[in-house]
C-alpha cells in the first residue's frame, strides 16, 4: 500500500492566511497613511519656516511689506513660489498691518503672526 503525499494546502488553510494577511492589513494601512500625512505636514511646515525668515529678510533689506514684491522676492530664491506636499497648493506669504509673517497653502495656516499652528 502506497502512502500518499498531500501537495498544496487545504482550504481552510487558505482562507486563515488571507483573513490574516487581511487583519494586519486593516492596522498597518491607516497606520502607514498617518506616518505619510505627518511627513507631509512635517515638511511644510519647514518650508513655512524658510518662508518666514525669507519674508523676514525682505522686509529687513527693503522696508516694503508689498504681497506681490514679496512673492517675486521668494521666487528669485526658489525660481518658483514653493507648493505645498500636503494639499499641492502654492504657499502664500503676507505681512499683517503689525508687519508679522503669515504664510499657508490652500487653506491651511501654519503660521500665523510668527506663532506655530497646531495640525
């Protein structure tokens, strides 16, 4: 009498890897997507810094707070006004009537009155 070997793997084994590979899946996904929004957010906001400082600089070497001048300024350094890797928008950068530094993207602050926003 032959004893048969068995190849491949049973169903029910099967289907425990796949709900398996499915359980840790449904954790890490949303998990690695934070990590990712973080990041993104994360470099922003540097950027927002290097912005301000630029804005700073200007009004420094040219007194002026002119939104327009600014932003020409900025792109002489940039060769374009920086976009944001969170939403994709271009940043913008102004003086308020107290000539502090508010710079955003699309919508979104990250500073305001040179006081770092909360995310």
């Amino acid at each position: 009498m032959k004893i048969r070997k068995k190849k491949g793997f049973t169903l029910l084994e099967i289907i425990a890897a796949v709900s398996l590979i499915v359980i840790i899946s449904s954790v890490a996904i949303p998990m690695y997507m934070n990590i990712v929004d973080k990041q993104k957010y994360n470099t922003d906001l540097a950027v927002a810094l290097q912005l301000e400082q630029q804005a700073k600089t200007y009004y420094i070497e040219n007194k002026d707070t002119d939104k327009e001048k600014l932003k020409k300024y900025i792109e002489g350094i940039y060769g374009t006004m920086p976009k944001s890797k969170y939403n994709g928008s271009e940043f913008t950068v102004e003086f308020d009537t107290a000539k502090k530094v508010t710079v955003s993207a699309g919508g979104k602050t990250f500073i305001d009155k040179g006081k770092e926003q909360e995310f």
